[in-house]
C-alpha cells in the first residue's frame, strides 16, 4: 500500500463495527446499506484482507478487523486532535517560536525551515537567538530560549531532551598545491605541528576535534580561531593553514577541486546536529510542526 488510507472509510468501518450491523451504521450516517457495504468492502481492498465475516445476519470483525479497528480508532483520534488545535490556534491569535542556533545554521538551514513553517502559520513570529553548542544549550536550560538547534555535546545533560536530527563530519582541509597533497604518509610531528584554522574554541566542535587528536594520539598546540567559514576557506586557499571545517560546507569547492581533503586520523570525526528542549516540557503544535520540519530539511541540507 503506498498510499495514504481515507479517512472516510475508516470512519465507516468504525461505525459499523461499533453498530455490530451495517443497516444501523448506515442509519447513522445517512447512507444506505449497499454504500456501506462498498465502503467496507474499498477499504478491505486497499489493506488487502477482510475485516468483516459476513456470515450470518450480521457480519462480525475478524481477528485482524478487531486489531484494525484499534489503529483506526486512534488515527480518527488523533485528526481531530489535530483539527481542535488547529481551531484553538486560529483562535489565540499570533504565536512566537523562540530559538537558538549557530550563525552557520541561520545561513543555511533557517531560511528553508522559515519559508516552509510560514506556509503553515503565516501568524507565527520568529525569535532567534545565534548561540554555539554549549551555549545554545544553556539558553534552552535556563528557559530564555524555547528549544535549540545544535551540535550535540560530548557530556550527557540531564535536564534536556535532544532529538537527533542528522550528522555530518569535520574535515581537514588544504588547497591543491599544498605539499602534503603529495606525501603518501603525513609525519606525527607534521601533523601536530600545523596550524589549524577553526572558528572558535569555545564550542562544542572544537571539543570534538580535540577529543578526536587526542584518540589518535595526537596533540596539535596551534589553533588559529576566525568567526567566519568563508575566512576559514580563503585562507586554506592561501596556504595559510589547515581549515577545519564540515563537509557540507566546501561541498562544491571539493568537488571543484579548489580544497583537498586529507585524512589526517583513521576514524571520520563525527558530529551530531540536535533539537533540544527541556526535559518534562511538551512541545506546542507549532513546535512540533518545526520539529518535523528540521528532521525534513536539515538532513537534505547536510547530506
């Protein structure tokens, strides 16, 4: 089946085994019982097995209609639910959705969440706060923000909740020509010795790059911080150092050949992107709305 079941006839089907009688459901819904009986007899077509045995007076569930009508039942629950927050959303008026997430992500991955949850709630406002994983996290911990979008942290916290969304891997990045493109073995010293050009020390990517040295065995001391990808990117070009950046970032100037990738450690160095929220806390429809979003876009984006 590899389309959506209709509605219609699971509210069908639900009446007319809660009425244990195809007449009585069709008194009810003010139809006639050979328009029930195709009803039933659609959706049985399109789940592919008989819901009903029609043996006798009065047809009876069979064991998989009496399973089924349970997962109707709840699905006909939970459109409603959804169609009275809707009502009660219209209602209250205007909402605001208030965030944190880094300068990178507001770059590339709000304008898309933005443009698409808008056509949702055009009422809704936007509030978001450029913050770092750990910072991000702290906003969301101390209630200032409703949720973040971040780089998962290396130590567990206990009063936040996170979704993973997708991941992505750190890259250690040189232009064409420089000489390490040409070496079949890159020296321990080499390695620990270059500058590495990053955007800050005081988020969490940078933990993970340091962890990831250290399980290799490795100790780099030089570590040049610049705010900005595109700096990080023209001054790898220049020759001016290692740029560390993720791989979704240089995806073109990869495939261009404008930056090399070099695997300076054995393992991939892994991040996990995030939607964290407090812990106990329930999410808001529009939350949840923006939550499925992310888990749409962000992957798409990244991947």
């Amino acid at each position: 089946m590899n389309h959506p079941l209709d509605s219609r006839l699971l509210y069908i089907f639900v009446i007319a085994a809660q009425s244990e009688s195809f007449s009585k459901a069709a008194k009810s819904l003010h139809m006639s019982q050979p328009a029930i009986s195709r009803s039933i007899q659609s959706l049985e077509e399109e789940i592919g097995c008989r819901l009903f045995d029609r043996e006798g007076k009065n047809p009876s569930l069979t064991t998989i209609g009496r399973e089924f009508l349970g997962y109707a039942q709840e699905i006909l629950a939970g459109m409603e639910k959804a169609r009275i927050d809707i009502e009660n959303l219209k209602r209250e008026g205007p909402k605001k959705i208030v965030f944190a997430t880094s300068s990178l992500s507001c770059q590339y991955f709000v304008p898309q969440l933005y443009r698409e949850f808008q056509e949702s709630f055009p009422d809704c406002l936007f509030a978001i706060e450029p913050a770092d994983s750990p910072l991000a996290l702290e906003l969301v911990d101390q209630k200032k923000v409703d949720f973040a979008i971040t780089i998962k942290p290396l130590s567990f916290l206990e009063s936040l909740a996170m979704i993973e969304l997708s991941m992505d891997n750190l890259l250690f990045l040189v232009n064409s020509f420089h000489p390490w493109t040409r070496k079949k073995e890159i020296s321990r010293k080499e390695i620990e010795q270059a500058h590495y050009l990053i955007k800050t020390k005081n988020d969490t990517t940078f933990h993970i790059l340091q962890r990831a040295f250290a399980e290799s065995s490795l100790y780099p001391k030089s570590f040049v911080e610049l705010a900005e990808t595109a700096a990080i990117k023209e001054m790898v070009k220049m020759g001016l150092g290692i740029g560390v950046l993720p791989n979704w970032i240089v995806k073109e100037e990869l495939k261009k050949g404008k930056l090399i990738n070099l695997p300076l450690i054995p393992e991939p160095i892994t991040r996990k992107w995030v939607f964290a929220y407090r812990l106990g806390r329930k999410l808001s429809l529009l939350e949840n709305t923006f939550l499925e979003l992310c888990k749409m876009i962000i992957p798409k984006k990244i991947n």
